[in-house]
C-alpha cells in the first residue's frame, strides 16, 4: 500500500540581523515575534501567514 506524505509549505530561514551581523535561523510563519538573539532587534514579525521578515535572508532550508 503507497503511503502519501504531503510536503509543508513552510520553511526554515537563515537571515542576517542588519543591526549586529548576527546570523540565524528561524521558521517562516512565525506566530510571534522573532528578536536577534545578540542584540534583541526584531528579525519577523506574524502577519497571519508568512512572517514578515525586517532582516537579510540568506538561504531558504529545505
């Protein structure tokens, strides 16, 4: 019997806070705020879907 397994739309993120340089990772449908974990600057923010993200993307994590 074949198994179905459905993929996530959603990914993880690696951004560069603009603020300290400092680079993370974090999801991307955020449900609260995200705070650079060096200089507490805000990286996303919810918006109900996707995050609004106020930082550098670098790579999407697959």
């Amino acid at each position: 019997m074949e198994e179905l397994v459905k993929e996530t739309k959603s990914r993880f993120i690696k951004v560069r806070c603009p603020k300290c340089k400092n680079e993370q990772i974090i999801f991307g449908k955020v449900s609260s705020e995200v705070k650079c974990l060096v200089c507490d600057k805000v990286l996303s923010e919810p918006t109900g879907g996707k995050g609004s993200v106020k930082a550098r993307i670098l790579e999407v994590l697959g």
